[in-house]
C-alpha cells in the first residue's frame, strides 16, 4: 500500500476542474488522499482550503478542506471564457504533477479536463492532447489509452482520427504494441496475472471470411495469433457488435478495439457518468475523467463529479497494485 497522496491538476480553470476538484474532496475526504495544484482564486467562492508547502501535507488536512498546492496564474478564471494568458500556466501545472509523482511525493497522477483549442490558441501547445504530453515528459514512445467503468475495460488502437484513415493506420506493429502494453498494464497496474483480451475486428462480422473487409484475415488475424503462441489469452478477431453485452463482458478483462467509437460507445452506454481514461505504458499512474471542461455549465455549480471521483479511486487501486507488485 501506498502513503503518497494523488496529485490533481487543476486543468483549464474556465471549465468544470476546479468545482468537481472540491465536490470530490467533499465525496471523499481523507479516505482517499489528494491535493489539488492551481490558483486557489480560480476555486469556487467559499471553498474552504487550505495551502500546502508539499505534497505530504495534504495528508493531515481536515477532511472538509481541499488541500491545495498553490500555482499562480495570470488572469482570473471565467467560467465559460478560457483566458489564453492562462494557458502556459495550466501546461505548468502539469508538468509540475508530472516530476511529483515521478519523484515519488505523489503516488499518482489525476488529470481534470483542458481545452486542447485554449492551449494551442494561448501557449503554442503542439501536443493532440494529453496523453500525449505525458508520454512526451516521460520520454515514451507509446502509450494505451484504456477506457474503463465498473464492469468494462476498453483500449481503442487507433484514436483521434478520421475514421477513413483507420484502415491505413491498423499496422500489425500498431496492434501488437498496444495489445502488449495493455497486457503489460492489467498485470502491473490491475493485478491481473494472467489476463484475457478479446480482440475486435475491424469490419461488420469481422469482415465474414473476406466478404466485408480482409483487415482481419491480412492484419489482425496473424498478429493475434503470433500473441498467442507466446502464451497470451486472447480471442479474436470478433464481431464488436456481439461483445459488449453483460455475458460477453463477463468472458475478458479488457477488449481491443479497432477505432475510437467502437471503444467509446460501449464503455459510456454502460456508465456515461462514471467512466475513467487510464494511461498504460507510463512509468507512472495517470487516470482522468472521462468527460471534457463542459463550458456550457462551467461556474453554475451542477457538473457531475462521479467521473473523477471514479478516477480518483481508480489511481488510487492502481497505485496500490504497483506497490504491491
């Protein structure tokens, strides 16, 4: 088990961070210690805090204070309105997370939502997103995104792109990569000690013997079954419309999907409110809500902080499996 409390980012300070920061302190308390880095004035008004010199502080902070490890920004936070002088310091703030936990004076990272439009607009941020800065400061080639709920793990192969260009991307390399860091993850991360993957094929019935598609016969097929002959417990290439119902989610620890929406969509029908991004691959534990800065309702005091909540528990247990490990 792990001493070190979980460093939060603050993330855009205009969106909903900062509220569901303090709604999950108030859900949580000490039972899952955490400290949030930011400006406390971008903290809802009368939120009570309390400002700590480091980060094992926050491990004797009362219950009903957030405990705050203070990062100046230089503008005020309008919900709503991102202010581009604010986006270098939001960067700051994670690479700041990012050597805490490295150094060990957090267990782990948890990220709240940024506007990828507000960094790139205020600060020249060069990165798709995320996931990708952290995998940039940790100095990795490549990372796993796993989508995850009660019930349901899901890693989409190829992300963030046009869905006409997924075929070119599937490479066997791609897949094998991200089949093996997520493998790697549930041992590591979840104490899994031998875990089941089900694999999704790329087209309807999984291309039905080469009548709807040959990615699964020329490119998934052989990189599965190459996986297996090292001992791996993988099933697949499967239709992904038969595997996400409860007796199907009940024969594998996590399914590999082919593109974002084939992952998405299942994981946030089963638990839209709850679900958790995981980072696999990343010499540290980083989870995030699964949701974005939600402008729309940002300052109106009704976001829902059971993602990062959920987030939160997840760093956590998966902190507490490495240390075990």
């Amino acid at each position: 088990m792990t001493n070190a409390p979980i460093a939060l980012t603050c993330g855009e300070p205009s969106g909903i961070g900062p509220e569901i920061a303090v709604k999950a302190r108030a859900k949580l308390g000490a039972a899952l210690p955490f400290f949030w880095i930011g400006d406390p004035a971008h903290l809802p008004q009368g939120t009570a805090h309390a400002e700590i010199a480091a980060p094992g502080d926050a491990m004797t902070v009362p219950a009903s204070v957030l405990p705050v490890l203070r990062h100046d920004f230089p503008a005020a936070a309008e919900p709503g309105k991102p202010a581009p002088q604010n986006a270098g310091a939001v960067v700051e703030v994670i690479a700041r997370a990012v050597a805490l936990v490295t150094q060990g004076a957090a267990s782990a990272l948890c990220t709240a939502p940024i506007n990828k439009k507000a960094l790139k607009d205020g600060a020249g941020f060069a990165f798709p997103g995320h996931t990708e800065y952290l995998a940039h400061l940790a100095g990795v080639r490549r990372v796993v995104m796993m989508l995850a709920c009660e019930g349901l793990r899901v890693v989409p192969v190829t992300i963030h792109i046009p869905l006409a260009d997924v075929p070119r991307a599937l490479t066997p390399g791609l897949l094998t990569d991200v089949i093996r860091i997520t493998h790697a993850g549930l041992i590591r991360d979840f104490g899994l000690s031998a875990p089941r993957l089900a694999v999704a094929g790329l087209n309807p019935h999984a291309g039905e013997g080469g009548a709807m598609g040959r990615e699964e016969e020329q490119i998934i097929g052989p990189a599965l079954d190459a996986l297996r002959a090292e001992g791996m417990a993988i099933t697949g290439p499967l239709p992904a419309d038969t595997m996400f119902h409860a007796a199907a989610r009940a024969r594998y620890d996590a399914a590999i999907c082919m593109y974002h929406d084939q992952a998405l969509i299942p994981v946030k029908t089963v638990d839209f409110a709850g679900g958790v991004n995981a980072t696999l691959g990343l010499p540290f534990i980083r989870t995030s809500p699964d949701h974005g800065t939600a402008f729309d309702i940002a300052g109106q005091g009704v976001a829902d902080a059971s993602s990062l909540v959920a987030a939160l528990k997840m760093a956590r247990d998966m902190a507490n499996a490495r240390a075990r490990g």
